[in-house]
C-alpha cells in the first residue's frame, strides 16, 4: 500500500476525536457536498447503501439509487487509494469506515 498523506491521517484521526467542522465550506479533507457527507458517513461507519441513500435524501443526489451506489464507490477510490490514501475498511456487515491504526506512517 502507499504511503498515507500524513496530513490527511492526523486530521482524520483528530476528526474521529472531536469533529471540527467545516472551514470555508470545506471538510478536513477538503471536500464538500456529496463528498463531505461520505466522510462523514465514514468517521461514524456506515454501509455504501446508506451512505447512498442519505445521499439522496438530502438533496445531494438527483441520481438513482444505483448512480449514486457508484459515486459512492468512486469517492472511496479517491479517498483510499488516489489522492487521500488512507485506509477504509469494510466489515463482514457491509460496515465502512476509516480504518486508522495507531502504527499507519
């Protein structure tokens, strides 16, 4: 696995903490909209179903259930493997979350 941007780690571990809130109209991870939410979604861990459907209810998604079930994929492509790197975890429940271990460099 790459390295893990060390930024984006300590702040989604302080996140995981005590969340911060948005800073101009941005999360920690500088995200906002759809994005913002699956990080959210995320910290707390939620299924991709669910993070789909709270997608749409919120008015953040026009899409269909299934579109939405992909930009949910797509974003935890972006977040665990592309641009953020850090590591997501999904449990035998469906479970998805940050999966942060103490010794990630």
């Amino acid at each position: 696995m790459s390295q893990v941007h060390a930024g984006d780690l300590s702040k989604t571990r302080q996140e995981m903490n005590q969340t911060t809130g948005l800073t101009n109209g941005k999360n920690w991870l500088r995200h906002s909209g759809q994005a913002q939410r699956i990080d959210e979604m995320l910290l707390v861990g939620s299924t991709k179903q669910e993070i789909a459907e709270d997608i749409i209810q919120r008015g953040l998604s026009k899409r269909d259930l299934k579109t939405t079930l992909a930009r949910v994929q797509r974003h935890f492509d972006h977040v665990g493997h592309e641009e953020h790197k850090l590591p997501i975890e999904i449990d035998s429940n469906g479970i998805c979350n940050f999966r942060l271990i103490s010794n990630c460099q």
